[in-house]
C-alpha cells in the first residue's frame, strides 16, 4: 500500500561509535534533507556481543567466491609430479606468476564491470522515493561504514546491492533504510569476515531499532535472489586499489582521489560511468588539482584503459560534486565532507588547492 505524501518522515538514526552517542536523522517525504533531533541516543553496546546471527546459510548458495578477486594469491606449495623434462621452458618465478595473475584479475574486472551496473534513470520506476532521498540513505550509510571501520570495498558492494535492488524492485519510504541496512549487512560479512563484519543487532540499533531481525531476515533473503546471488562484482574500489598504485599516489593524493569517489556514490548521474571511469576519472582529476606536470600520462592510459578524451565528461561531473561539496551547496549531505576533514584523511576536504 502506497503511503501518504504528506507529514510522513522515515527516521535515520546517526550511528554512534561502538557504544557511543548518536542523533537522528530525518529522511523527509518530500524529498528533503536532514535534520536532527536535539535529544542524542545512547546506545546500551550489549548487542555487538551476539555475533552474526542472522542470514549465513543463505550465503552458503552463492557460486562467485570471493578469494577469485583477490590480487595476490596465497603461496601454494607445488604439486607432485614426474621430473622435469628438460626441453620444456622453465616455469615462471613468482613476481611474473604475481603479474600474471594480477593482469588476469584486471582483465576480468573489465569484463565482467558493464554486467553489474544500473540505469542512471532508474529512480523513475519507483513512484515513491526520490533521488534525494536515495543521497541521504547513501551519506547515512557512509556514517555507519566509517562508524564501524569496515573496508573501503564494503561501502562500493553497499551502494552497488542497493541500486541495483531498487532498479528492479518498487520499494516503499519506509522500507527504503531497511534496504541500505540488508545491503550493508551482506556486503559486510562479505568483504569484512566473519570477525570484522558487522554484526546484526548493531546494524538495527543504528535505525533505532525501526526494524526487527526478522525484517532483515527478509529483506536479505529478496535482495539475494532479486540480484542472483551474484555479491562479488566489479566496483569503483578494485580498480582504484590497483590504478593508484600505477600513479604512484602518495597518502594525501590517495585520500583526494578517495574523497571525489565517495562523492560521486552521492549522486545518481554517475551511475552512467562504468567503475573503471569513475576511479580513472577521480586519479584524473586528483592529478590535475595537485598539478601534477602531465595529468595522464601514457602509463596511465594503458593501466586504466581510458584516454583523458575519454574520461572528460566523467570528470566534469566529478569537479561539479566536488565543487558543490567545498562551498557548503551539498553541505545537508555531510557524512563524506566530514570524513574528509579529518586529521586520519589528512583533512583533504579542507585542504586549498
């Protein structure tokens, strides 16, 4: 049933540090932006001890195994067999076994990055959110991700489940955080481990406990098979890891070029650039603002696959968010402006180029 439009508003709660103090964010029905309520929550803490109690066997059905994306392979001692002949070529050392395995890792991650991608447009088919409110669901979840220190590939899989849910299937307001919680939840005990992912009842005591286990029970179980099991997929934060270390990044440039991708998982236009772009066009642009003397040079052309013609539009969307986040125009989504002045990030949000 359709809710009403008017003087509905589905409460965010802001995620406190583990144990810590919390506001609440108001996702408005009509689109608008955050406010808070002057009266923080303290959370009890007691829940981080129940572990993951929620959804594992389901995970037991999905066929594309995280360790395939792994970079490095884990040494394997080498199989028995008969001698070696000696008129066969000598068996490759371990840094070209490395590099090898590297480029076929990259060279499925181009392969593979279109299959996974959603409609730009797909906030037409859903008559009851907006894009607005899909940012704020997203600078919320930027807030939880950093609040319980998970890896960077956790928040890219994150906004990857929730587009691509909500491009398939008619989700009502009220329902929208508990898909952002079911998105996070799965990507988490993926790409964080059973140790480091977070854990059910934290995940619910974020929203302020507007959501049962059992609705998350549910909602994980039809974000699975709506997507097909398929978890481990391309996303922005692969190809960075590998084409920062191409452009030799140093800790502050890496944290600039961070800052202009998590920006654009804010706004839904940048769902028309593949994950390749979008990170080839933030090193782009990063390079340009450190002026650095060539900002894509041939070594990086070939690395990334795309010439800087080819990426232009794709950073011209980048400068606008970044623009619009350093004069305050964005500034009710402030999660990622937040995380990037501080100190640990080296304050690049603040930094004057």
């Amino acid at each position: 049933m359709q809710e009403p439009s008017s003087g509905v508003a589905t409460r965010i709660r802001r995620p406190a540090a583990r144990g810590g103090v919390g506001g609440n964010a108001v996702l408005r029905s009509d689109g608008g932006g955050i406010g808070e309520n002057t009266a923080p929550t303290i959370g009890t803490g007691t829940n981080r001890r129940q572990g993951l109690r929620l959804g594992n066997s389901v995970l037991g059905d999905i066929t594309n195994v995280l360790a395939e994306w792994s970079v490095v392979d884990e040494a394997k001692p080498a199989a028995k067999g008969p001698a070696v002949d000696d008129a066969k070529p000598a068996a490759k050392g371990p840094a070209a076994a490395e590099d090898d395995h590297k480029s076929d890792v990259l060279n499925r991650l181009f392969t593979e990055e279109v299959a996974f991608m959603s409609p730009a447009e797909y906030m037409h088919m859903q008559p009851n959110i907006t894009c607005n409110m899909r940012a704020i669901l997203i600078d919320w979840i930027v807030q939880v991700h950093k609040s319980y220190r998970l890896r960077p590939e956790t928040l890219y899989l994150t906004v990857n489940l929730i587009d691509r849910y909500l491009s398939t299937t008619v989700v009502v307001r009220r329902r929208l955080q508990l898909v952002g919680m079911a998105a996070m939840f799965i990507a988490s005990k993926f790409e964080d481990g059973k140790d480091g992912a977070i854990r059910l009842l934290d995940l619910i005591g974020t929203s302020d406990n507007a959501y049962t286990e059992e609705d998350m029970s549910v909602m994980e179980c039809s974000m699975l098979t709506n997507v097909g099991f398929h978890i481990v997929v391309p996303t922005a934060a692969h190809f960075f890891g590998i084409f920062q270390k191409a452009n030799q990044c140093d800790s502050v440039h890496r944290d600039i070029a961070q800052y202009m991708m998590e920006l654009a998982l804010l706004d839904m236009q940048m769902l028309l650039y593949a994950p390749s772009q979008t990170a080839a066009a933030a090193l782009l642009l990063s390079n340009s603002v450190v002026k650095r003397s060539v900002v894509w040079p041939a070594s990086m052309v070939q690395e990334s696959r795309h010439t800087d013609q080819a990426l232009q539009a794709c950073v011209d969307d980048l400068m606008r968010l970044f623009e619009a986040d350093r004069d305050g125009t964005q500034r009710h989504l402030h999660a990622v402006h937040r995380k990037f002045s501080a100190s640990q990030r080296h304050g690049v949000a603040t930094m004057q180029f």
